[in-house]
C-alpha cells in the first residue's frame, strides 16, 4: 500500500465527493509526529523471509476480471481502502448519502450480479433482504482487464498460499467452514450480510478435498481495525522509552556495562536461544497507550500492514464475530452461538504457513512465525532451551503465553527441589548398608515372627526382611524431616516468586492496565431466565437474572452430586481394599515359590495396578458428571462456567488419585489389632498389617507406579490422540483419491481445517495435570523423595510436547489475553497447605521417625546423653517388637513370637495391654505434628510477608513511566497543534476527546 494523494484526489473527482478542512486533518494526521521516534520491533525485527508465503502453487487460477469485490462492496475499492484513513463514522455518513442515489450494492440485488463466491445453490433457496440501516453501502469503481503480467503471476502466487484473497493484496484473518448441505441458511446469510456492514471483508472458496464444504475468508481492513482497536483499547506502541538519568541510573548503568563485558568472557549460556537466529525476542523499548484515532499521529506507523500483528488482528475479528447479530432478538448474535446450532461447522485464525521448509533455517531464515516457533521451541531437539516466551505471546496470545510461563517457572523451580529430594535418597541409599536398623533385622537369624495371614501362612524369621527393611531406609531416614521441610517452603517460594514473575510478564506485555470486558451471558442463561430481569449495575442494561433462591437450591443440588462422586471413589478404594484382603490369602498359599515368598509384594502390587485402571475408568465418568453438575448451576457468564467446571474436575480427580495413598498412609495397618485378637471385615477377612519393615514401602510403591504409570497416559493422550486423528483424516483424503501432489498444493486454510481443533475446556486440561501433579509433588514428598525429580523429568518433556501438539498438530487458538493463571492459583495455595499438614502426619505416623527418636532420647543407650551416631538405637528393633504366645493361636504351634507393638509380654500382669513406651510415642506424635506444623507455617508466612508480589524496581520504572508518558502526550499534543496552526494560518481549537 503506498500514500499516493493523486489517486485519492482522482477518486474524489470521479465520486463527487467534497472533502472537508476536518476529513483532510485527519488524513494529514496519519503521518507519525516528528518527535516520534521508530520502534524496531514493528518491522525490522522479523526475519527476512517472513513477509515471503509458501512455495506450493495452486493451479493458475482466472485472472480477476472486473466486479464487485466480496469484500470492499460494504466499504470502498481495495486501493481506496487500503490508503484512506478517514475516521469510521464519517465514512458511514457520505456512503449512506450515497445509497439513495443511483448506486446500489450488486450484493443486494442478486438478480442483476452475484457474488462470484457465493453458492448460487445457497441464493436459489432464500430470497436476500436487506437492511439498509445495518448495511454500508458504497459506489463501485470498474478496473479494466489487464493482461497476465509477472506482477499479476506474483499475486496468484501470494493467494494460492493461503494468507491471502485471491487478489493476493488482502490478508486472511479469519476462516469461518460451514457445509452447504446445512439448512441454517438464512441465519449465515444475515451474518455474514452484517460482517460486512462492520466492515469487514469476505470471500468464499470451495474445499478442494471436499465438495460439500465451503470456507469463508474474513479481511479486516484498516478504517475497521482501528475503530475496533479504539474500543477494544488494545494498547499500541508510540514514542521511544526514556530511561532514568540521574546518578544512581548511571552507575547502574556502568555497572551493567562491566557485567556485560565480563560475561562476554565466559562461555555463552547453551540454554540461552540465539537472537540472531530469533529477531523477534528483542525487547519492544516503546511505550504503548490505548489506540485512539483522534490522537494517531502520536502512534508510530512505519506500516499499516504490520502495526497491528496478526494476533492482534485476529482478536478484533473474533471480538466482531462474538457481538454481530443474525437474527432479531437481545441474544441472537455471535459466532459462538452459530457453531453451536450447526449454522458453521468451525471458525479459528489461520495459521502463518507451514511449519516445516525445504531450506535449514540457519542459511535461509524462517519461513514465517510458525516455522520459527517450531525450528527454535517445538522440536524434541530444542528440549534444554529457554521458551521464546515473547514469540508465543505474539502468535498465541496472553493467555497461552502464560501458561507455558507458568510451566517453564514450575519447571524451573522443580530442579532445586529435584536435587534435594536426589541428595536425600542417595544419603538413605550411602547409609543403607550402615543402618542400625536395617543391621539389626538383617541379623535377626532367631526371631520368629507371628503369621500375617489367617490359614496358609507360614512362620517367618525377621531377617527375611532384610530386603524390605534396606529399601525403607532410601526413603525413610535422617534426612526425611529436613526434606518436607524444605519441600514447605519451597512450595511458599514458588507461588510467592511466580507472583514477581507475573508481575514482569504482565508490564512487558502491556496488561497491568488491561481490564477483561464485561462477559456476554452464556445462551443457557439467558433462555432459562428470560422471564426475570435486572439492570447490570456494569452496563446499565436490563439482563436476565438468577432469584437466589433458586441459585442456593441448585448449588445445594450440585454439592449434594459432588458428595455422591467421592463417595463413589470411597467405595472403589474399599473394593481395593477387600480385593488386597482376598489376594493376600492366595498368594500366601501360591504355588510358585517366589509369588508365595514375596506375597506382600505381589499383593500391593496388583492392588496398585488395578486401583489405576480404576482411576483412569472413572475420570471419564467424573468429566461427564461435573458438566451435568456446571450446566445444572447454569452459571452466568462462560468464566463462571469455566471456574466451576474446573474446581469440580480437580476436586473428583484429585479425591479419585490420593484417596487410595491416603489409606495406606494412615490406615493401613492402623486398625488390625494383635494376633490371637485380629478385628476381621465383614467376620471373614482380617485387616492387612503393616510389614515388619513398616508401611512407607507400599506408600512409596502406590505413589510411584500411579505417578509413572499418569504420566505415561496422558503424554500419550496429549500427542498419540491428535496424531492419530490426523493420520486418519489424511487416510479418509486418500480414500476419496486425493493424490499426494494434490494434497500438498492445498491452501493453509484447508490444512488448519484438517488440523484437530484445540481442546474444548482450552487449557483447563493441561493445568488440570501440572496441578494434580504439583499436589502429588509435594503432598506425600516426606514419603517418596523422587516425586520432584520425576515431575521434572516428565515436565521437560511436557514442554515440548504441549509445543508440539499447539504448533503442528492443534488449529491455531484465538488469541486471547488473561493477566493470570485464574482459580488455578488459589487451588496451588490451597494444596500448599494440605501439603504442610499431609507431610507431618507421614512422618509422625506413617515412617518410624518418631518411634526411633523416643527410643533414642528414653530408652536406648545414650539415654539422658543426647542423639550422637547410630549407636543410640541399638536394640531398637526388639523395642519396637512385642512378643506373643503361639499356643494361643491354636494351629499347633508353641513358643513364642513377635510382632510390631508396643504392649505387654504374655507373662506380664497384664498380657497384652500397651505399655508405657506406647503412650510416650503417641505423645509425641502428636507433639510433633503441632510443634511441625505451626513451625512450617511460620516460617512460610514469614517468607511470603518478605517477598514483595511486585518487584522494586519495576515499581518505580512503571510510576515513572506513566508520568513520562503523560509528559509526552501533552508535549506531542501541543506540537501538533502547532503545526495545524502554522499549516493553515489561523488558530485551530482542538478539543481533547
């Protein structure tokens, strides 16, 4: 597009149309102030090649042979449009003088011309009418033919690869698919008739793959992108960034200096990515302001065609598509509603081109934002990078970028916590061979222990559970407090420093003053309470309303369902439970000898297994109940719907995951009783005990397995799913004879249209996972150190495979913008909390800590001397042992054997009752627990009353740059002014809007 005033002059001339001193002050107002100074981000910082489109060529299509364009028929010929920048209502009021004139709009009469675009079998079946207060009409200007030149070979080049309009000039910025066979025809042709009365541009194409689809291109042009800019209040760039120039900034700023210089000595960081190789990571240094069009001279436009990105033009397009009507009525509009009753079978903003080129990046550059995303952040290669965090925000939006921000921070924050957790268990595994403990039971050659189950088992000596009593010590040891400790606070630093991070995020990119718009009521809303109305106290407008009454009855209704849910999942941990009770006695009695020796194992382990195909069965049933449960709240707006859904999912998932490791954490074994004196389920099964080695063996087995075992599915489900769906859709191609060649020419609008669209809750799945998972991170760390380090390692490859799956394998999402992570946030505290009091239990009740530690300071051999070395508890393990009389079994044995308790010998006045070494653990126990938590929480509030949730700095940076811009915006003001004055010689008043 080129500023040509002798074209406009022309086109003046041949309509008739006066201009007046206000249209021509505005048109001179384009031109960027002097004082404005050029951002580099808004066009010399992409890639030499990615302004070029792709090499796959289309067959030649006809040369455009003069008509009424399918888009400009509502605004002005392409050229005119493209190089006026008139103000939108002033537009309006000279065409609808226009209308009543001898022009009409050929799209209205379909009699004398058809849309070129348009299924004539469409028009066949429904008379068009239109409203002349809704449509923009204008007069038509015919272009000669002109031969085939290279210009015009160039420009069916620039169509056929799939960004553009035919005319190769228009860029797409938004697809709408319907089918033909679709009766809602009526409805899409009033939509698409009010699109363009937006000013919006439209033109049809068929599918090549299939007959019965039809694409609807949508342009935006530029009249319409900065009315809609304005509204929207979308933040553009205008002036330079001034930095601070007193003392303290300059010796800042020397300081910087040297630590440049010094680190240019170093060797380069391999996890930094190369900004030669990705221009577009260099920092914006321009301040932004709402876009106004009264004050667009104080914006920088080098060009109208990149100041606003692609992103952003998407978003004012679907912004339109959600609040343009196609009937009659308070909520008959938006795009979403029209998908919903079939009306379009998709709408979503294409992609840039492909994400794969011929030519190595290195040598040839990136094709376009989507190949440079997939070269420098999608592939498996790139899997020890830093994210293009600003890349993605441009092509995906705010609200996408954050999460992969949030992801990258909780992975980043997961390696200390990885680390330690490793330390810990490679300080169990040094000191396994040295325990005490573990000495004591290896050594037990005599020590007859009493039978675990009820008829087949056979008696077993202690040191037969060497094995065992080894492996608990990785995970149960001295370094065991420390760890959830250090686990507690980590969690605290994490949210407490991601708070600091998003503050970051949200000023680079422009969101500490953007407010969310006041939402549309979801259509069941408004169809179910009609009848009542209110006046929005935001709007000022009459809306349907909800009586409380009836709010309060329908969320009783829905807690009541949410109750039924986990007791759901209650009974299918109790049917575990009987399962583990049954199995015990079975494989106790198996005939292999390795099953009937390590029965236990084989116990917890099928137990495990089984409870995990049971969680997997029943998260399918718990997805369909919370969206019975959400839409019976009928919940106001799309955000409230999304939050609900989403709190329901994490509660039924989460008591669906953690309610088996719950069990064996705090009843397994809890509630058996002594032999001779076993309580039984049901009269018929007695209760599973605990081994002699302890219970933390099978917590660390559950956990282990169930967090591996998730891990494995869902990456499967995230990749495996869409790649296979997108094999099949090219399968069903090759069925219908599509051939390769014919395949690989297809516009980019039809290949995203093949593309698996993204999820349909958006991100709450991938959140949904990284929270569950963060939960098992840090709820029961006390008991498997390793769950750090394996959230670790499955996170690096959850980066790049949730990149993969967005860049390669989703439809490209809308661009939307968000400031935070949403309820999420409150949910990870909340877990942070669970996880301080979860972990004290363990280690109070579940690991020996506490037993060993009474043992060492009362009744061991440095007693009254203080915990010095592994010697104090010597003979911990016959402490800890109580004995038992075979005789009273009655299964013809005799002797004498022993079992984990702490209660009186058969001998003893009173046989059997708990002495009092029992009573001085159980104190403290629960000691411990008071004294480990309100330390732990101390300590967490203290750390989150010292970190500050905005940075110093950026603090003081955004005070002094909202005076400077205040400063700047007055001084530009005045000096345009100015030159409006010496330009026409008289005093010009400008009123500030």
């Amino acid at each position: 597009m080129v500023h040509h005033s002798g074209s406009i002059q022309s086109f003046r001339h041949q309509k008739g149309m006066n201009t007046s001193k206000s249209e021509m002050v505005k048109e001179h107002s384009l031109k960027p102030s002097r004082r404005s100074m050029p951002c580099l981000v808004q066009s010399q910082t992409h890639p030499q090649s990615l302004s070029k489109h792709s090499s796959f060529l289309q067959p030649n299509r006809v040369q455009p042979q003069p008509q009424p364009l399918s888009a400009g028929a509502s605004t002005a010929t392409v050229d005119v449009v493209s190089e006026r920048a008139k103000v939108m209502e002033t537009l309006e009021n000279n065409l609808l003088k226009l209308s009543s004139t001898e022009y009409s709009d050929p799209f209205l009469d379909i009699g004398k011309d058809k849309d070129p675009y348009t299924d004539d079998s469409e028009h066949g079946n429904y008379d068009v009418r239109t409203d002349q207060s809704l449509l923009i009409q204008n007069k038509l200007t015919r272009q000669k033919t002109e031969p085939r030149t290279k210009s015009s070979l160039k420009t069916d080049a620039m169509a056929s690869s799939g960004l553009f309009f035919k005319d190769g000039k228009k860029r797409i910025d938004y697809i709408l698919v319907y089918k033909k066979s679709s009766l809602q025809i009526e409805k899409r042709s009033t939509f698409e008739k009010n699109l363009r009365a937006e000013g919006l541009m439209l033109e049809r194409e068929p599918a090549v793959t299939n007959s019965d689809i039809m694409f609807v291109k949508i342009h935006c042009p530029w009249e319409t992108l900065c009315k809609y800019a304005e509204r929207m209040n979308i933040r553009m760039p205008f002036r330079k960034k001034c930095y601070y120039t007193d003392w303290r900034s300059k010796t800042m700023g020397s300081l910087q200096r040297n630590m440049r210089e010094l680190k240019s000595w170093l060797p380069r960081n391999p996890m930094k990515l190369d900004k030669e190789a990705l221009p577009d990571l260099e920092e914006t240094d321009c301040y932004t302001a709402p876009f106004s069009r009264a004050r667009i001279h104080h914006f920088t436009i080098n060009n109208k065609d990149s100041f606003f990105s692609n992103s952003t033009r998407s978003r004012i397009v679907h912004h339109m598509l959600q609040r343009t009507k196609y009937e009659d009525g308070k909520s008959k509009m938006g795009i979403n509603r029209l998908l919903n009753n079939g009306t379009y079978e998709a709408a979503f903003p294409p992609h840039e081109g492909s994400h794969k080129s011929r030519h190595p990046i290195k040598t040839h550059g990136a094709q376009n934002h989507r190949h440079l995303l997939y070269e420098r952040w999608a592939r498996w290669g790139m899997w020890y990078k830093y994210q293009p965090l600003d890349l993605i925000r441009r092509y995906f939006g705010e609200k996408i970028g954050l999460y992969f921000a949030w992801l990258g921070w909780y992975t980043g924050m997961l390696i200390p916590a990885a680390l330690v957790g490793l330390f810990v268990f490679l300080y169990g595994l040094f000191t396994m061979d040295s325990s005490q403990v573990s000495k004591e039971i290896c050594e037990a050659n005599e020590t007859i222990m009493c039978p675990m189950c009820e008829r087949n088992c056979t008696l077993q000596k202690l040191n037969e559970s060497c094995i065992y009593a080894k492996v608990t010590h990785l995970f149960d040891n001295g370094g065991t407090v420390f760890f959830a400790i250090f686990m507690a606070i980590w969690a605290t630093v994490f949210l407490e420093f991601w708070k600091r991070r998003r503050a970051v995020l949200t000023y680079d990119w422009d969101l500490i003053d953007w407010e969310d718009e006041e939402e549309e009521l979801r259509p069941q809303f408004e169809a179910k309470y009609s009848q009542v109305e209110r006046v929005n106290p935001i709007t000022g407008k009459p809306e349907p309303f909800q009586p409380f009454p009836d709010k309060l009855s329908r969320l009783m209704v829905s807690v009541s369902g949410i109750f039924f849910m986990i007791s759901l999942v209650l009974t299918a941990v109790f049917a575990v439970v009987v399962y583990r009770l049954v199995a015990m006695e079975q494989f106790a009695s198996f005939k292999w000898y390795f099953i009937k020796k390590y029965w236990q194992f084989a116990t917890s382990g099928t137990g495990v297994c089984i409870n995990f195909m049971i969680i997997m069965s029943l998260n399918v049933v718990y997805e369909k109940v919370a969206y019975l449960l959400t839409d019976l709240e009928h919940p106001r707006t799309e955000s409230e719907w999304e939050n609900s859904f989403a709190l329901k999912m994490f509660l039924f998932q989460f008591v669906n995951l953690n309610s088996s490791i719950f069990y064996i954490a705090f009843f397994l074994g809890r509630f058996a009783g002594r032999p001779g004196k076993y309580n039984k389920l049901f009269n018929r099964w007695r209760l599973e005990e605990c081994h002699p080695s302890g219970c933390l063996i099978d917590l660390c087995l559950q956990m282990g397995v169930i967090m591996v075992l998730k891990q494995m599915w869902n990456n499967f489900m995230e990749l495996g799913y869409p790649l296979l769906q997108n094999w099949w859709s090219r399968r069903k191609m090759k069925r219908r004879g599509q051939s390769m060649e014919h395949k690989i020419s297809l516009p980019q609008w039809e290949k995203d249209w093949n593309l698996q669209p993204m999820n349909l809750h958006g991100l709450m799945d991938e959140y949904l996972e990284m929270v569950l998972q963060f939960g098992f991170t840090t709820i029961f760390v006390a008991a498997f150190p390793l769950a750090p380090l394996l959230a670790l390692l499955n996170n690096i490859i959850e980066i790049r495979l949730d990149a993969y799956k967005f860049v390669t394998q989703w439809r490209r999402p809308m661009p939307a913008r968000a400031t935070d992570i949403g309820i999420w946030y409150g949910i990870l505290e909340g877990i942070g909390v669970l996880a301080v009091i979860t972990n004290a239990f363990v280690i109070a009740i579940t690991s020996d800590y506490i037993p060993r530690f009474v043992y060492a300071y009362k009744y061991g051999p440095c007693t009254d001397q203080g915990y010095r070395q592994e010697k104090c508890l010597k003979g911990y393990v016959n402490s800890s042992l109580s004995v038992f009389d075979l005789s009273e079994l009655g299964m013809g044995y005799s002797g004498y054997c022993r079992y984990r308790d702490y209660r009186a010998p058969p001998w003893s006045s009173t046989p059997y009752e708990f002495t009092l070494q029992f009573w001085h653990v159980l104190a403290a126990r629960l000691a411990f627990i008071i004294v480990f938590e309100h330390l732990v929480f101390g300590i967490k509030s203290f750390i989150a009353y010292l970190i500050p949730d905005m940075p110093k700095d950026l603090c003081d940076r955004m005070r002094r740059e909202k005076y400077l811009v205040q400063e700047m915006m007055y001084e530009a003001e005045l000096e345009h002014l100015q030159r409006e004055r010496k330009k026409n010689g008289k005093q010009y008043h400008h009123e500030w809007p």
